[in-house]
C-alpha cells in the first residue's frame, strides 16, 4: 500500500511523469467562482464549461453528489470533477461537505486512475469552502486511493500547513 504525499506547491501544476489526475471538489448548485476551481480555470477553460454543462443537463445525466465527471485538459493531464458538496455555505443544516459523496467520487477516481495508469493530485479537498475537516477526508483517500497502489500527492499552497 502506498501512502499519501504531501508537498508545498500548485496541485494544478504536477512536476511527475505519466499520466496525472487534478481531483477536486465542487458543489451540487451548479456553482463554480470560489476556491480551488479558480486556479483550475486560470490553467484550462476546459473544466468550468464541462461542469457548467453538466449542471444545466442534470435532468439527463448522472450529476449528483458522488459523481464525477473526467475532464482531459493536455495530453497527459485529466481533471476530475467531484461532487462532494451539498450547497455553497455553512447554516442551519450544517456545513457544505458531504463525506459519503467524496468517498464515492474517490472510488470513481481510482477506477479511471487505474485504467489510465495516472497518479493522483489534490488539495485538501472539501476543507476550504466546504467546511470539512482533513482528519475525516485523509482516510476516505487513504481507503479509496493509496489501498489501491494509486500514487497520491496532496498539495499545500503558500505558507498553510
């Protein structure tokens, strides 16, 4: 079993060879303008069109909390959209991060990982806006991803820990 990586840098930039996986989470309302997703759309136009798309067509797809939705933005870099978030803010029924749905989008990451042979990298996902905690996400990744032999990095931007 391998086990997770951590490093000080850009999750939208993977310094490894192959094939990379960006894996991050979004939210169940069609939102996209905070957080992460800035630095993914800064990168590639790619990503936000798709899930904008597959928010709009919702009544003919899979969009839902747990699924994903795999975005190929370079030869041998794939973005993985990941809904793990019920809503955009913290209230009344608590905050936005849905543990379950993050499980299950990781499941559905390790498989396409492991059919592309591709590493995967990630920021803490769901503990920014989505309010959850590292200590509840780490072992969801731990279980779905690194049990698995799939190569983990989780990355840490600027000076937070």
């Amino acid at each position: 079993m391998s086990e997770i990586s951590y490093v000080r840098g850009d999750a939208t930039a993977p310094s490894v060879k192959g094939v990379k996986m960006i894996a991050h989470v979004c939210n169940d309302l069609g939102g996209w303008g905070k957080g992460f997703v800035l630095a993914v759309s800064r990168r590639w136009p790619q990503p936000e069109a798709a899930y904008r798309a597959w928010h709009r067509d919702r009544a003919a797809n899979d969009f839902g909390l747990g699924a994903v939705q795999f975005v190929q933005v370079e030869p041998y870099v794939w973005v993985a959209n990941m809904i793990g978030q019920h809503g955009m803010r913290t209230g009344s029924k608590g905050v936005p991060v849905r543990y379950e749905a993050i499980g299950t989008a990781l499941g559905r990451v390790a498989d396409r990982a492991a059919e592309l042979e591709a590493s995967v990298h990630l920021p803490r996902i769901g503990c920014g806006l989505a309010g959850g905690t590292w200590s509840r996400v780490e072992p969801l990744i731990s279980d779905r991803l690194t049990r698995r032999g799939i190569p983990v990095t989780v990355y840490d931007h600027g000076d937070t820990a």
